[in-house]
C-alpha cells in the first residue's frame, strides 16, 4: 500500500535491523518501504518531460512522482528493479501522466545515449534531466579501496552525469533544468565513504562549473545535497545493526532522524519549475539541520 504523509510526526522511525546483499538495493523489500508521496498537486511542470535517473525507488521514485503530480510526464532510468521499476511507473500512469522505463547500466555511454534518444522520439522532447543514480561502498580506512571499486563508482557517479548531460543537451532548450544529486557528504566528509563522497564533491563542481557554461542558452543548473535519507541504498549499503540507528546514531543529524525521500521532492520540483528561475549554480540542503558552509 502507498504511503503519504502530512506532517513530521508521520514519520516512522527508527528503522528495524535488515541489510541487502546487492547494489544499489531493492525498495519493494525494504521495512518500513521509504515514503514516496507527500500530497502536493499544484502543475508547476504541465506539459513539461522529465528523464530522471535511478527513478525507480528512493529520492529518484519520490521525485518521479511529485512531477507528475505537477503536470510532467517522466522517461525513468533504472539498472535492473524491476518490480520497483513497474510499481512507480504505475503510480505515475494513476496519477495520469505517461511514464517510459529504460533499464540498463548507465556506466555505458552507448545506452545514455540510447535513452535520451527513445526519451525525446516517445514524448517530443526533454525538458528536464535529473542525474540521480550512485552507488557507495562502505570502507573503514582508504587502503582498503581497490581499483575496481573506485572505477565503478567515479563511472557510475561521475562518468555518467558527464554523458547524460551531454547527450541531453542538444535537445534541450531555453527554460530547460538540470538536477544533479549531491550529498552533504561533499560537504562535512564521511570517513567510511571516501571515494563516494569525492564523487559528490565532483557533482558540485560539475554543477557549478556547468551552470556557468549554460548560463547564455537560458538553461539552468543546479544540485541537491541531500542528508541521510531512507532509500533502497542504505540497507544495500551498511550492517543491520547500522541500519537500526540510520539518521540518529553516531552519524546523527540535529533532528535527530532520517528523511523519507517524498520530504526531498519539494526541492527538485522547485529546481525544475519557473519558481527558480533565478537559481542557477546553486546547491540545495535538505540534510536535517546540519550545517553546512
């Protein structure tokens, strides 16, 4: 059953011990299933198309949705989830927008392209693209990052943004709105997250860097950092026990809790509507209250 919540007080917490022996994880397994939804309906983004990566769970589900509900139509970009994959573009077709699912790794420039191509031939266009997808590797000390695991995740949160924006562009045109996901951890660190928290410092500069490339084609870009939030890659990420004390543990945020990916939404919405249209090159930090510079 869909969940949707109002107000904080809503919000389940804390999360019971459970871990997942895959990357980047699988939503329909997850207890409590993250919250996707928050009700909000207004068509800031009527007759807009979103292509959203990692669209089919998490932060990437919740945003699928709260653009729908604002008028878009979304192309979503997945690995290989496909129940989740089928649950999401269902919501979105009952909330009555057309929603295309594309499965496949995004570590290949050749199905980038490909889905940015089938993106604009289905829906006559691409107006907004949000980079979502990452993988993280939990590793006590650097000495214990081998090659392999550095390449795939500087190619999966790096590489790919660089190749989804460049085949996105040529089809996108004035009043056009790139979302890139960051991470507070590009901000504050995290010690067991080293390369991954490198690659989100990457998507800052990228974002920042491109903002001022695009700035003259009246396209605009910009990111969201966001804190712990309870998503499919958490428990595909750390120990049960870990799991357990997520967002209110040693790692605690001042509201002491995770945020459920629907309470992120809000600021791609914002992004990706006519509401930020003077916001280019800027990052925002729906972290739970940590600070940062």
């Amino acid at each position: 059953m869909r969940q949707c919540i109002t107000k904080c007080e809503e919000i389940p917490a804390p999360f019971p011990p459970q871990h997942q022996d895959r990357q980047p994880g699988l939503e329909y397994v997850m207890v409590p299933k993250p919250i996707s939804e928050c009700g909000r309906e207004k068509g800031k983004l009527a007759g807009k198309v979103a292509l959203i990566t990692g669209g089919d769970s998490g932060i990437g589900r919740a945003v699928a949705y709260a653009f729908a509900r604002e008028g878009a139509h979304i192309a979503i970009v997945y690995l290989d989830e496909e129940r989740d994959a089928q649950e999401t573009a269902e919501r979105i077709e009952e909330i009555g927008r057309k929603c295309r699912l594309f499965a496949g790794d995004l570590k290949d420039p050749d199905f980038v392209r490909e889905c940015v191509k089938s993106t604009v031939e289905c829906f006559g266009g691409l107006d907004i693209l949000v980079n979502n997808h990452a993988v993280q590797f939990i590793q006590r000390s650097i000495l214990d990052i081998g090659r392999e695991q550095l390449e795939q995740t500087f190619c999966t949160n790096v590489f790919s943004y660089f190749w989804l924006i460049q085949n996105a562009l040529p089809y996108m045109k004035e009043g056009g709105s790139i979302i890139n996901t960051a991470s507070v951890t590009a901000f504050e660190g995290n010690k067991d997250l080293i390369d991954y928290s490198a690659t989100k410092g990457a998507v800052v500069a990228l974002t920042r860097s491109l903002s001022l490339s695009l700035v003259e084609q009246g396209i605009r870009v910009n990111a969201v950092a966001p804190g712990p939030i309870w998503t499919p890659l958490i428990p595909a990420s750390y120990s049960a026990e870990e799991v357990r004390t997520f967002g209110s543990g040693t790692a605690r945020v001042p509201m002491m809790r995770a945020g459920q990916p629907c309470e992120i939404a809000p600021c791609y919405v914002f992004l990706a509507s006519d509401d930020a249209s003077y916001m280019t090159g800027q990052i925002l930090h729906p972290n739970g209250g940590t600070i940062v510079g």
